[in-house]
C-alpha cells in the first residue's frame, strides 16, 4: 500500500485527508499518462460516483483535471463500483474512476481508479500517481486549443449494466418476495430495477438518499435491520448493499445471516454440481471462518487463501483462472460475469441457487456451521517484531496443536495502525477467549503491548 492508495483507492474524510487538489492532481495525471498511452488517439475516461454530498465536488474537481490533460470524461451519474468496470472494459475507455468510500460514513469519500481491463489500478500505476501528488514529477503540460477535453453524459451507460444484470439471470423471479437494503447508496439507483425487471415482488428500505443518510444505520454494516423488515414483510430472501455496492450480505426468510462465506459455499457447491467451478476451487481470504474450510472439505471443494481485500482476491483468479472468489464481508468474484465485487450480480446468483435447487436460502445456507470467533486488536510498539518473537510464535504453536482439526489461531498486522490482530476460532466461545488471552499475555511479558 502506498501512502495515499490502500487497497481499495485514495480514501479519507472528505476535504481533510483527501481534498479537491488531490482529486484535481489524481484527474491531471490520469487524463496525461492514458493519453502518453495511446498517442494520436483521445483519451476518454468514464466516472461514477456514489450519493455523499461531497462526490459532486470530488467529481468536478476530477473532470477539471482530466480535461485540462486532454481528456474526455463521460459521465454515469450516480451507479455502483462494478458498473464503472463494466462500462469501462465494454465500452473500450481507457480508465474508470469511481468516487465512493464504500461502506464508510457520509464524510469520508475515495477515488478508486481502474484500468482499461476493469480492473483495480495496478501499483506500478499508483506509486506515479503518488510521485505526481508529492511533486517528485515534472509538471505535466496542460492541453491547449483544441486539445483540451470535454464532458459528456453518459447515462446511458448505467442503464447497459442495468440490461446486462438482468440478462444474467436463468429465471423468473415472478412469486418472488425479495427486500432490498440498498443503504441510501448507489444500489439505489439500480437494484430495484433489476429485481423488479425479473418479476420479483420487491420490498425496498434504504433507497433515499440525502447526500448525509449512506450507510447510517442500513445496509450491509447494519444487517439487523434488515433482518428484521425480511421476517415482518414475509419475504423469501433480503439482500443488503455498502454505499458503492460492490458487496452483499443476505438474509434467509428466518430473518439468519447469510454472509460472504456462506453465499461463497452456497455458489461454489451449485457450480461444482453443473460443472462450472473451474479446477474444483474457490477463493478466500485468511479471514474466512474455519467452518466454511470444513464445509468445503466435505464437498470435496479445494480453496485458496489471499491476504485480507478483494484486490488479492481477484488477483488470485486472475493468475489461477480460478472463477470464485470472496471474503466474509460480502465482496463476491464471478469471474465469467465480472472482475470486481458486485453486490446486485452476487444477490442474482444467490437467487439463482435458490430457484434452480428449489430449496430455501435458509436449507442452503445450514449446511455451513460457522464456528464461534473472537477477534482482539493489540496495540504494539512494533508490529513485525510481536509477530515474529519466539516465544509468540512459540505460544502460537501450542495453541494451534491444541486446537488440532477442530479450530485455528490468526495473526494479521493491521495495514494502518500499529496494531496486531489476534483471532481464534473453535467449537466455543470460552475455548476462543482463552487461547486468543494466551497469546496477548505472551506478548504483554516480551514488552511487546502499548
């Protein structure tokens, strides 16, 4: 991660860590390097932005920059992370830019850059961003006369993705009764279209924006409200969205959690029975639940485990040609249909399982048993040296032959704080407590805890 871009773009509170001369310079360098790319050819760029206040700022502070370079900038309007990488690799751009923090609060935004394939911008890319932003860059030459770019609307483009989501589906919806949670986000403007489109009787909360209501208490970081509208609207399934709806949580017609790695067994197992899992294997992150390993070792489903972000996930997939992939937050990879995490694809595959199998979500998603888990951060003087003293490690062994095959202890540095996170899973809550205390206690006597 560089010191602007994390894994999942330039995000901050919204003119504090990330302002308008940042978006002006990240839109400068965009619009200058893709045109360098493709000489004697314009540059076009396509952008999308979530319902924050602050991304129609961030959205013209982004199109000055990109047009002052030589670009033309077409515009989505409001619409979803995975549109933008739709738009962009059918309709032949050389960028997309979505402006969106995800599922944090309204004050924070991003700008997540992907490249002409659809994909999340690669690194080399981003250091040149980050040198240009820091001013270790020459200045780049601003377009004169006719050269200098202009926008363009580009609505039509979100309403393709529309089309295309409902071309996914194998069948009706019709007798359907589906809630949507769409977090007053980008789903707002897309997903009861879909649903409704393929006959489903859809209930809807969380589809009115205000620029100050995304995520407040909705969406896929706040479930239990969905939870509750799914059992008293008697519906047979409820999916909830972040803000830029690149993930998905559902909820069974019993009002139960269905998260990211039961919808991963869920389509990984149905695409085993038709065939479509390719080399039989699915891929997770290290944070997926021990009992989803299991679940799948009993189907006879192997897997692959990434570092914690949908980023290493579909880098995974793309060097594997593996075809699923995710993370326990609701980040779902098809590959055949997408290359980022789509919320509204992954709820339409979910329904697909259902109508296909004929079995409730609720039937589907029990066979996976999630084992308990407690999770502790530990603030630490030194991150590398907690993880990698001896007698942690030492600790960390002991519990792990303890557990055997029925649990397993994590250690992950935190990629932003000076914190180690401690994790345990097994068959009970007490037994997770006192392994994951073991350890912090081994770490507190090498001196290692703030």
């Amino acid at each position: 991660m560089g010191k602007y871009f994390g894994t999942d773009g330039f995000r901050g509170e919204a003119n504090v860590d990330l302002t308008v001369e940042h978006a002006y310079k990240v839109g400068r360098f965009l619009g200058w390097y893709y045109g360098q790319k493709t000489p004697g050819e314009r540059c076009r760029v396509v952008i999308g932005k979530d319902t924050r206040r602050s991304s129609y700022m961030f959205e013209y502070s982004l199109v000055s920059g990109l047009t002052a370079s030589g670009a033309d900038v077409f515009l989505l309007h409001v619409t979803t992370t995975p549109s933008v990488s739709y738009v962009v690799r059918t309709e032949g751009f050389h960028c997309g830019i979505m402006i969106s923090a995800s599922h944090n609060p309204y004050y924070d935004n991003g700008i997540k850059v992907i490249n002409e394939r659809g994909e999340k911008l690669e690194e080399s890319v981003i250091t040149k961003i980050e040198q240009y932003l820091d001013g270790e860059m020459e200045e780049i030459p601003l377009a004169k006369r006719d050269a200098i770019g202009r926008t363009v609307d580009f609505a039509a483009g979100r309403n393709r993705y529309i089309g295309y989501l409902i071309s996914i589906a194998t069948r009706s919806f019709k007798n359907m009764k589906v809630a949507l949670d769409c977090a007053n986000g980008s789903a707002s403007a897309i997903a009861k279209n879909v649903f409704d489109a393929l006959g489903a009787q859809t209930f809807v909360m969380n589809n009115e924006p205000n620029g100050l209501n995304i995520n407040t208490d909705c969406g896929s970081t706040h479930i239990e409200y969905l939870q509750k509208f799914v059992v008293e609207q008697g519906c047979d399934a409820g999916f909830a969205y972040d803000g830029d709806a690149d993930r998905c949580i559902a909820v069974d017609s019993e009002g139960n959690v269905v998260d990211g790695d039961r919808i991963l067994y869920i389509c990984g197992k149905y695409m085993k029975e038709q065939g479509s899992l390719f080399s039989n294997t699915v891929v997770t992150t290290i944070m997926s639940n021990f009992g989803l390993y299991k679940a799948f070792d009993r189907e006879g489903i192997s897997y692959e485990k990434t570092a914690v972000g949908d980023k290493y996930v579909y880098e995974n997939m793309a060097a594997t040609g593996n075809c699923l992939g995710g993370e326990q937050s609701g980040h779902i990879i098809f590959s055949k249909h997408a290359t980022t995490g789509d919320g509204i694809l992954t709820s339409l595959k979910v329904m697909e399982v259902v109508l296909e199998k004929k079995q409730s979500l609720a039937k589907l998603a029990s066979e996976v048993e999630i084992y308990p888990q407690v999770l502790k951060n530990v603030s630490v003087k030194d991150k590398n040296a907690a993880q990698e003293d001896e007698k942690v490690q030492e600790e960390v062994r002991r519990v792990t032959e303890a557990l055997g095959t029925d649990g397993r202890i994590l250690l992950r540095s935190s990629g932003t704080e000076p914190v180690v996170r401690v994790m345990v899973e097994a068959a009970d809550m007490e037994t997770c407590e006192k392994y994951v205390d073991q350890v912090i206690a081994v770490m507190k006597d090498q001196g290692f805890c703030l």
